[in-house]
C-alpha cells in the first residue's frame, strides 16, 4: 500500500513539472508581436520563428497584437503559462520607454519577465534635411544655443521624442519639439524643409539617406553603424557620454524554466549568427546582436533607470 501510494505521489509530481528543455517544445510556440505584419519588428519575428521552428521541428508562429503604443502584446505574454510556449518579441519602446510615458502600468518590464535573449539593435540617427545649413553636431548646437527655443525638431514617435530630450540635456540646448504621426510623415517636412532636422531608426530612412533627401549628422549609439560606416557617433561629434540606442529582443513569461530559456537563448544566439539573417537585418538598418539572458536583464535594468531620468527631467507627462 505504501508503494502504491509513493508512486501515486510521484506521477502528481511528475504531472506538475514545467515543460523541460529535452522536449521542449512539444507543441506549437507562439511569438507575439506588438505591431501590425509588414512592419520591421514583424518581419524579425518570422524571420527567427522559420529558423527556431527548422531547429526544434516544431511551428513557431507569429501573431500580432498591436495595441498601446506596442505594450498589448508584452501583457498578453505576462499572462500566459510560463512553459515556453508563449513568448514575446520586446523593443526598447514597449519595455524601457513607453512605459514611463503610461499613466496605467500593463506590466513592471524590470520584473514581469523572463530574458531569453537580445536579437539586434536598433541604432538611430540625427537627421538634417536640406534646409538646414549647419554641416556637423556641433554646428547645430551653437545655433540652437544661440536661439534657445527657435529652432524645431520633428518628432514621428515617443523613442525620437525622448532622444531628443536628452540631447537637450546632454549638450545643455533648447530645441522645441514638434509631434508628427510616425516618422514618415515627419521626414516628408524636414526634406520640404519646413523643420530642420530629426531622429528616426536608420533603416526607416535609409533610402532617404541613399538618395541624399537627408543628411546624417550623427548616429546615437556608442558605435559607428556599419550602413553608415562614415558617420561620427554623437560622441564623436562632441556630444559626450550621449547614446540613444533601440533593441528589439525575445522574452518569455516568469517563471518559465531555466533550462528552457537557457536553450532558446543559445538558438537565438545561433540564428543571428548566420550570414542569410546578417544580411537581411542589415538590409533593414539593423545591427544583429545576441546576448545572454542575464545580460539581456542587465540592458532592461539600465535602460529603463534611464529613460525614466530623462522623462522626468524634461517634464514629459504620462498619458
């Protein structure tokens, strides 16, 4: 009797062990994407979900789920089973940004996840169309010094918007934002040349760039962009210690099992690897880049006690 009764308790033990790595996954994955298809994000999701679901001979699909500036979907993943089979394509603006700029918190990006890994970066750049006359960042920051407020910055969205913020801050200058619905239709006035300059992701106006309609004067992460090779960093250009960078990375639920993530991760980590994925997410102004789970932590944990400074500092406020 007491036999039976351990190896009663052992299936119940057994029945509620979370998926492991050895048969994970052992049914259909869900990736969830907080924009509609056609977008970059989207098209970085199904190009990992073919090659996750080649390595694992298991579907990874993607569904969309636009909604609150991108966050809908990081919530839907903060409440599916933590077992690897829900997971989430996170950017720097559903996760160290927008949420400041939330007055109602869909989640604690800091806590409410399980890092799997970093996929690529998302580097931005300082834009001038062709109205604008000053040639480098230091040319524009002693014009914009010495008419504080006069000169306007095309904002097409809440990243643009606090990078601005913080060159404001950084290089200690008044430049007024104006609000445009997305970048494209910001870009549309700074090449008619109704607003000197902005900020977007490379690769949204890297045909713009290509055809000389804009003027790249900086790129605002540490490092040069290898599509813009000749371009200075804004540190480079004399803006110190300054860098705007967006990511886009995979998450899961907390709580989901270390050996599950620790096996994604490394798929992950070997997908952006390859040449065929390299090239395509440089084609789209994209920098591959892997990372650990504990590093992919670290990054949200930074990133997000910094933009909250930089919101705070400029006064924005919540909607």
């Amino acid at each position: 009797m007491k036999h039976v009764l351990l190896m009663a308790l052992a299936s119940l033990a057994v029945a509620g062990t979370p998926a492991l790595a050895g048969t994970y996954p052992d049914k259909q994955v869900r990736i969830i994407v907080g924009y509609p298809p056609g977008g970059a994000s989207d098209i970085v999701a199904r190009l990992v979900a073919k090659d996750l679901e080649e390595m694992n001979k298991q579907a990874f699909v993607v569904e969309n789920k636009p909604g609150v500036g991108g966050m809908l979907s990081l919530s839907t993943v903060t409440r599916s089973p933590a077992d690897g089979h829900v997971l989430g394509l996170g950017v720097s603006g559903t996760l160290v940004t927008g949420p400041h700029l939330q007055k109602n918190q869909l989640y604690a990006p800091k806590t409410d996840f399980a890092p799997v890994s970093m996929i690529a970066k998302v580097p931005m750049v300082l834009l001038a169309g062709p109205g604008l006359m000053q040639n480098s960042v230091k040319d524009l920051i002693a014009q914009a010094k010495a008419k504080p407020g006069d000169m306007t910055f095309a904002s097409g969205a809440q990243a643009f918007e606090l990078a601005l913020q913080l060159l404001n801050h950084s290089a200690d200058v008044q430049i007024t934002s104006a609000s445009y619905k997305g970048g494209a239709a910001a870009s549309i006035d700074v090449i008619a040349g109704r607003v000197p300059i902005m900020i977007d992701s490379i690769g949204a106006q890297l045909s713009n760039i290509k055809d000389g309609k804009l003027r790249p004067l900086a790129v605002l992460d540490r490092e040069r962009s290898p599509v813009l090779p000749e371009v200075p960093t804004m540190q480079e250009a004399g803006v110190a210690d300054y860098d705007a960078v967006g990511w886009i990375a995979l998450l899961a639920p907390k709580g989901t099992p270390s050996d599950v993530i620790a096996k994604l991760n490394k798929q992950i980590n070997q997908i952006v690897e390859q040449p065929e994925f390299k090239d395509k997410l440089m084609s789209l102004g994209f920098q591959p880049d892997g990372s650990t789970p504990e590093g992919l932590q670290k990054t949200i944990d930074v990133d997000y006690d910094k933009w909250g400074e930089v919101v705070r500092n400029s006064g924005m406020a919540a909607n």
